[in-house]
C-alpha cells in the first residue's frame, strides 16, 4: 500500500482483527455481486469504500424514479441509465482507487462459469428465485462462498453458504428447487428503505470478513430480521445428504 492507502485505509488498519495484512488482501480480492439495486447499490458501495480490489457488478435494469426511494447509490439525474453504470459512477467517486466492472445483463450460467474462477466472494443481491438457484449452483462449481440477503415489505434474512466446508449447507439444502415460494416482489408488496440497507451492509460486512479471513462467518445460521421492532432471530441450518444440488447423492 502507498501513503494514500495508508491513510484512507487507517480505520480499517487500526482494528487488531484486520490491520495491514487484512486490508492488503481485500485490495487483492475480486468481488461478484449480482444485482445493482436496493442490495446491491449498499453492498457495492461499502465494498468499495473499503477497499475490495476488483468489484464485477452485473444488473440488466435501468434506473427508475421508483427506485430512488431506497437504491442508494443511484440519482435523480441518472434516471434512465444502466444502474451498473450508476452504480459504478458512484463507487469510483467514493474511491478511485479500485476497478469497477459494470456488466449491463442477466447472469447465466456461461457468464459466471467466465468471473467465478478468479473471484474469492459471490454476493447474491437478486430478487427472484431461479436467479438464487443459479448463484447457488455456480458457488458450488467453483468453490465460490455465496453472501445471501433478501428482504421484502419490513422482513429480511442474510446468511452465508460456503461450498469450501464440509458442513455448510446450500441454497437449495434450505429452499429445494422443486419446493418453489410464490414469487413476490417490492414492486407489489413494498420495501421500508433503510432496511434495505440493513441487509446490504451486513453482507457486505460478511464478504469483507470472508476475503480478509476474519472472525466467524454466517455458514449454518440464517439470521431474520423483522423490521417492525427490529428484532432478530437466528435459524439453524444444516446440510441436507439428500439435496438435489450438494448432496452426496447427486455430487460429481
């Protein structure tokens, strides 16, 4: 790290838990978030504040004058733009010093099988269920952890499903893919904004952990968050031998 680094990096250097070598692996690290809107503009942003070397940030949307209510790093002047661009715009103001890969399209299967094998962290900011599926599979081809937040009207939920352990269940451990919720949307059903934050951060909190090998992470707790009296509460999860994705059973 240069002088700038140093110090604009210096709240972070100062915590035993990270300091310089904790700050210079994220400098090295390689980010995928899938999703630039209310997720994923908080996620994308706290990465790269803190520094998260390389951040590919995919979304085939535009910005909307509905999404100004809780998509935090887009604008009113930037309505009708690709919200990778946007949000990438707002990332390099916030810190110049990283590269931001803006991938204005729909994940597949191709595109990630192309980014996952130098990415160490795969944030899943999506909002539908075949999306989360995909995420969920590629994160095990490649050994990829997945960071998972979701939230709708004033409930979210956030955890970490990590291929390279043994006992981490998941996506589909939890959610089978034959076993598919109704499909709901904030478009429909509304979203309290600085919720939205909420859950952002704390996956970006957990990504940071993950590339900086700090702490403990989310794999086997699913943490709920209800919004009406900000309460939480903590589900157990564990990996299931006869699911359809990761199970012994169907592993190559």
């Amino acid at each position: 790290m240069n002088d700038a680094q140093l110090l604009r990096y210096s709240r972070h250097i100062l915590l035993d838990e990270l300091g310089d070598l904790g700050q210079q692996r994220l400098l090295d690290s390689h980010a995928v978030v899938v999703g630039a809107g209310g997720l994923g503009c908080s996620v994308a942003l706290f990465l790269a504040a803190s520094g998260v070397g390389r951040i590919t940030l995919i979304d085939h949307d535009e910005v909307d004058l509905t999404n100004l209510q809780r998509q935090i790093a887009h604008s009113t002047e930037r309505i009708g733009q690709a919200k990778v661009l946007s949000a990438q715009q707002a990332m390099l103001a916030l810190n110049p010093g990283i590269q931001v890969h803006a991938l204005q399209q729909k994940a597949d299967a191709a595109l990630l099988d192309t980014l996952l094998p130098t990415a160490q962290v795969l944030l899943d900011c999506s909002d539908n269920f075949r999306t989360r599926h995909m995420l969920n599979a590629a994160s095990i081809n490649h050994h990829v952890p997945l960071v998972s937040g979701a939230i709708i009207r004033l409930d979210g939920q956030i955890t970490t499903y990590d291929p390279r352990r043994s006992d981490s269940p998941c996506y589909a451990c939890v959610f089978p893919p034959d076993q598919a919720p109704e499909e709901v949307s904030c478009a429909t059903m509304g979203v309290l904004a600085p919720l939205v934050g909420v859950i952002g951060s704390l996956q970006a909190a957990e990504a940071l952990k993950l590339l900086s090998d700090i702490g403990s992470s989310l794999v086997g707790r699913l943490q709920m968050l209800d919004g009406r009296d900000l309460s939480w509460t903590e589900m157990r999860l564990r990996r299931q031998p006869t699911c359809s994705v990761c199970g012994t059973d169907h592993r190559s």
